[in-house]
DNA sequence: TAGCTGATTGACT
DNA sequence: GTCAATCAGCTAA
C-alpha cells in the first residue's frame, strides 16, 4: 500500500483534515507493526487562528511554514505527545491534528504501549493515547509522512465515510470555529 | 535563572 | 464534576 502523495498536503489545513478521515496511519517504530484508521481530526491555521502553535510557539514557526506532509510532534501538560500533519505549500503555515484512531494492525502492540489490556475502542482515542500506542515522540518532529517508520495511507474500504463537523475541544482561544471533523458513527472518537 | 503556560489523561468525589 | 502530574520553550528580570 502506498503512503499518500505529496500533493496531498499540499491543500488548506481544513481540507486536509475533513480528507484525512478514514487513511490509516501506520507505524513501524519499535520493529513493530501499528497502525489505525483516522476517526478524529482538528485543522489549525495560521497566526490568525488564535489558538495555532503557529501564532504562539515560534520554535515551531518553520514547520508551519514548510511543506506539507512534515510530521509535527509536541509535548503539552508535560506528560503527553500531540501528533500533527502539516499541511499547505510551502510559506503557507498550517497542520491538521489526529485526535483519534480506530486501531487495525496491532492492537496488542498497542495495547502493551498502553499498558493497558482494555478493548481496542480506547487504546488510541485522544491525542495522547494514539501517540502513545503508536510510539510516537519528539523524535518523529520533523519527519516526512509520505515515506519513513511513520506513514499515513489512502482510505480504503467502501466509499465515503459520514463526517460530522464542529467546534474544536480541550482549547482554550478560538473555540468556536467549526475546525474539529470526526467520522459521525464512530465509537472511537475521544471524548 | 525562575516562573509560566498548555491542542491531556486518568483517578477520584 | 474537579484536580494533579510533568516538561519544553518562551518570557521577564
């Protein structure tokens, strides 16, 4: 299965993120095998939008501005990893967060990340928890999602899945732009 | 150098 | 529903 192309992310964040619905994200680290369908995404934009990292965080200002396709990792609360995708042209700041995953390839690699033996619905619903199911760190900062130990395929299965729209969560400027996509009937979407 | 903030989670009342 | 844990990187001094 090839990973999605460049051109991909090469779209405003919004875009990419309703899109991003349903493609599987795929890790290798560890010399295992992980991997999980996107359910739960959230766009971030530019300085404009008060509550991007572009517009507070300026050591992350050059991947903002980059290329799409880049991965931007990042602690908060001290204790848990986000993981990003950039998105848009160079010069064009903006990235798309993954919220959640419904795990498909090895759940009990996950599972034992997690150190958790508890169903397969919370082992990757919310930032922290997919990132720590996946192994995903600060060392993934930076790193190309097109090709790497970090990847993200094309949605496969039957057609489109049934997208539902809103305010984004757990922030606390610009809540109420409706950037925050998951897909509607999913039991993995965070809380 | 000290102090602060945060796109969270899990445990507890 | 509330609340602490915990750290990278900024800001103020």
């Amino acid at each position: 299965m090839p990973s999605l192309p460049r051109a991909f992310y090469l779209r405003p964040a919004r875009a990419v993120a309703r899109d991003l619905l349903g493609c599987i994200l795929v890790s290798r680290h560890g010399g295992a095998l992980a991997a999980g369908r996107i359910v739960e995404t959230e766009a971030y934009l530019g300085p404009e939008d008060g509550a991007s990292h572009a517009a507070f965080r300026p050591g992350s200002h050059r991947l903002f501005y980059g290329p799409g396709g880049i991965a931007y990792v990042f602690l908060n609360y001290g204790t848990h990893h986000c993981l990003n995708a950039i998105a848009g042209p160079p010069g064009t700041p903006g990235c798309v967060l993954i919220r959640a995953l419904e795990p498909v390839t090895g759940q009990a690699v996950m599972a034992r990340r997690r150190g958790v033996t508890a169903a397969a619905r919370r082992l990757a619903s919310g930032p922290g928890n997919l990132t720590r199911a996946l192994a995903v760190t600060l060392r993934d900062n930076g790193a190309d999602l097109t090709r790497g130990p970090l990847v993200i395929e094309p949605a496969s299965g039957p057609g489109r899945p049934r997208i539902a729209r809103g305010p984004r969560i757990g922030i606390t400027r610009s809540t109420d732009r409706p950037l925050r996509f998951w897909i509607a009937d999913s039991p993995f979407v965070s809380r």
